[in-house]
C-alpha cells in the first residue's frame, strides 16, 4: 500500500526528471535531426535523448522499477518490467508533440506518469517553452506550478473549445465535424498538452482518436483530479491497464469536464 509521503517522493521525482528533458529537449531546438519512424511518424534524436534522461533520473532513486517509454529500439517500445516488490510502472512520453519540435513550434510536453496496479498514481506534464508544469497525483488536486487547478463548468457552445486530432486517416467523421460546427475547436499537437489544458479550464473537453498509453496516462490523472470524466468513446473506464502485456495499443479517449462529457459521447456515437 503506497503511503502520501510514497506519492510525494515519487512526484518529486518525476518533475526533476521533467525538468531535467524539457531542458535538453529546449536545447536540442538549435540542432534538430528528424527521421520517419514506422512510416508514419517523426522522430528526433532529442526524443531517444530526452527519454534516456528521464529513466536514468529516475532509477537513481527507483532502480527497480518498471518502465514503458516510447522510444524502444527499432521504431518499438522501450519496456523493463518492474524488478522489485513495488511493482510500479513509469510510463514517459520524452517528447510528446514531436511533429511541432521538429519544426520548431513550441507546443511540446515532456509526459511522465508512475502507475500501480493499473492506475496512473502521479502524473507530470512539463511544457518547457512556457516553464508550466502541470502535476498531480492519486486522491489530490491537480496543479500548475503549485496552484490548483479545475475543469471548467461551461458547456458546449459558439466561445467554449474542444480538442481535436489534427488528422484523420479515413476522412474527418460527421461526429467531429459536428463538434466544429458547435464549438471552436483547437488541435496543440500535443494530446498530453491537451489534456491538461481540460485540467486548467482552457479546454471544455477533447477527444482523442489513436492515443498510446504513454500520450494519455499522466494527462488522465490531472484531468480527473481536476473534475474531468476521462473515459473512452463508449463511456467505459480505461483503467486499469495490464501493463505486463501492453504493447503499444491505442486508446480511443475523451476527457471532458461533467456538463460536456455526456454532450460529446451523445455527438460520437449518433
């Protein structure tokens, strides 16, 4: 059973690490080298650096913890299974909106959660351009560089803002052009970013349409300790996740606060 003080140790943690990445990955902004991984995404060699300086960080105090980043050899995850009693899990996004770093936009997150059993416990996301780091862990309040932060409480409507993926593989749904017709919609390029821009009352909700788990795992746990409802698109729980068998799955995703969310499921599934 995790103790407060476990929670705080672990949340202190993972924000120096968040720190330590954003530094590098705000460094590497000068030399940026990009590469296609998968066919179908970008990645640069900050990404690799910037996860590397997270999970070394991080083992300094918890060498026998788990891991599952995005960055793993030959365009795979990276994943070590925890090797202690504690089976905790850290799930990092070094660089979560690696398409706006590698043309140089500054909406960019270093996404970092620790799970149990299934659940995200602490959640950090860092957006080092701005110095905003967003934080919260299980049965607290979400934050912003140690203030709290809440959901909004407005509804859908023509000056409230929801997310939306930027791209669609099979054609923008009539779902999603709904949404724009009713709402302004926005796209960060960044799902981590977005979720805790639900969190801080930016957002009215989002909805996220092929999230790997580390895109969406430290942002659920600030949006739901901020009064979000984050479920998936049939309005069942996400969590808890196996992680000992996760291998890179996607989660359909909508985080919203509790007017929109049954707005938005009700838009989705017509």
């Amino acid at each position: 059973m995790l103790e407060k003080t476990d929670l705080t140790r672990i949340l202190e943690t993972a924000i120096v690490a968040a720190h330590l990445a954003g530094q590098r990955a705000m460094e590497g902004l000068e030399y940026i080298r990009v590469s296609v991984k998968n066919e179908e995404e970008l990645v640069t060699q900050a990404d690799s650096e910037c996860q590397q300086l997270i999970i070394e960080r991080i083992k300094q105090t918890y060498p026998d913890h788990g891991f599952i980043a995005e960055e793993g050899p030959q365009g795979k995850i990276f994943k070590q299974p925890p090797r202690g009693t504690e089976p905790i899990w850290w799930v990092i996004d070094p660089i979560d909106g690696t398409n706006n770093y590698a043309h140089r936009m500054f909406f960019f997150t270093v996404s970092i959660a620790a799970m149990f059993e299934g659940f995200p416990i602490v959640g950090v996301v860092f957006e080092p351009a701005t110095d905003s780091m967003f934080t919260a862990v299980k049965d607290g309040y979400a934050q912003l560089n140690g203030r709290r932060i809440q959901v909004s409480d407005d509804e859908i409507g023509p000056f409230t803002s929801i997310g939306l993926d930027s791209h669609f593989d099979q054609g923008v749904p009539d779902w999603a052009c709904d949404v724009m017709q009713k709402c302004r919609f926005r796209n960060l390029g960044s799902t981590a970013l977005q979720l805790a821009y639900v969190a801080k009352a930016g957002l009215v909700g989002t909805i996220i349409t092929r999230p790997k788990l580390w895109d969406i795992a430290a942002g659920a746990i600030l949006a739901e300790s901020a009064g979000a409802i984050v479920t998936d698109w049939k309005g069942e729980k996400i969590f808890p996740v196996d992680l000992n068998s996760y291998n890179g799955g996607t989660f359909q995703t909508l985080a919203a606060n509790k007017k929109t969310h049954p707005q938005l499921l009700k838009i989705i599934n017509l």
